[in-house]
C-alpha cells in the first residue's frame, strides 16, 4: 500500500504518513498496478487502431501516476543542461517551468515509449507492458540505495536512503518479471541498466547525487530503454 500511496495518484485510503525507505522494494509492486491497468485501456482500445490505443496507455499511465516521472524527466534535463554549476542546476530542477531541454525530452522520450507500445499491442504482447512497468520502477530504489542525496530536502529526501535489501527486492522483482520474456527480457533489464547508469554517472559528476527527479527520470528512461527492446525482439 506504501507504494502505491507515494507512486500514484489511486483513491486509497487516506494517511499522513509517508512511506518510509523500507517500502521500496514495493515500487515494482506499484508498477504492476499502473502497468496492468494501462494495459487492459490499450487492449480494449486497440480496435480503435494502435497508434490511439498507445496513446490511451500512456495517457491511462500519467493519469494514475500523476505525470509525476514525466514531472522528474523533464526537471532533470532542464537542470543537468541548462545549469553552469551545482546550484544553477539544482535550482533549475526545483523551478516548476520547464524548458527547450524538458520539452525536448518529453517529447523524444514520449514518441519512443508511444511507437514501442503501439509496436506491442499490435503483436499481442500487452504483458510487456506490464513487465516493464515493473522493471522500471526498480532503478528508483537502487539509486537512492546507493547514491547520496543532491539537495537535501525534496520527496527523495523525506524518504530516506533507501536499505540494500529493499532495493534488492526491487530488484529482483523486476528481473523476475523480465524473465518472463525470456532473452528478449533479459536485453531489456541489460538496456536498463545502461541507460540508468549513464543517468547516474550524469547526475553524479553534475549535481552530486539523486534527487526525485532524476529517479523519475530514470522511470521514463528505463521504461523507454526496455519497451524498445521488448518490441524489437518480440
């Protein structure tokens, strides 16, 4: 429940309590719902052609997440390029505005997860939507397990630093769901941690450490890395 509290924007039972970093082995969790919700919005539309039934997936997946990674993908671009220094970019990243570099990243990123989930649904493969809902939820918990904090105040940091063991658990949710698809599976987890770590090393040299938008940004990166694979090899 912790989870989907702190990752969307589901009606669940009120409370003041945010979840703390034991919880996160639970994000994965909190993917499977919002993937398979989004999925069964694209299996119902896909009469409607499979361009419009993608769009209605990623749409269906903003609504119930708030746009919150999408939120973080494209704080991040704005602050890691837009800045000259450490403090530029974090408050850049903090500045609700979004800029050339957000925008593009929206959209690029976007187009990718758009034409990998029409590419999807068109072969019959609608669970890899659901997998990689799981699977990219993962990176959050290992970045915060492993990198310090940039800012030191934020959602990220209210959290906690996350404990190896949930962040283990994240993980291994995520590749169990990826070996679901076999080889094809496996490249995408492989794709995941390319993309995620050239991310953190990014967010290291520039600001120092994670913050909540450069995990949500490694959610959309890690969910478009894995998407395009998945709709290559099946």
């Amino acid at each position: 429940m912790g989870g989907l509290r702190l990752l969307t924007r589901l009606p669940l039972p009120a409370s003041d309590v945010i979840p703390g970093p034991q919880a996160a082995w639970a994000w994965p969790v909190a993917g499977l719902v919002v993937g398979g919700l989004a999925a069964l919005v694209g299996v119902l539309a896909l009469p409607l052609g499979a361009g419009v039934a993608a769009a209605l997936v990623l749409g269906a997946q903003a609504m119930m997440t708030g746009a919150m990674h999408e939120d973080g993908l494209a704080d991040t671009f704005d602050g890691l390029w837009g800045g000259w220094d450490r403090a530029r970019r974090l408050a850049i990243m903090k500045d609700s505005h979004i800029g050339t570099y957000g925008v593009l990243a929206l959209v690029l990123v976007a187009l990718v997860r758009w034409s990998a989930v029409a590419a999807l649904l068109m072969a019959g493969a609608w669970g890899a939507v659901v997998a990689v809902a799981v699977m990219s939820r993962a990176p959050m918990a290992v970045l915060m397990a492993l990198m310090p904090n940039a800012r030191g105040t934020g959602l990220a940091q209210s959290v906690g630093r996350v404990p190896a063991l949930a962040a283990g658990i994240a993980v291994l949710l995520g590749v169990g769901a990826a070996l679901v698809f076999g080889l094809a599976g496996l490249m995408a987890v492989l794709a995941i941690v390319v993309i995620v770590g050239a991310l953190a090393l990014v967010a290291r040299a520039k600001i120092g450490g994670q913050t909540g938008d450069i995990c949500g940004a490694s959610q959309q990166l890690a969910e478009a890395a894995a998407l395009s694979v998945l709709a290559a090899m099946l």
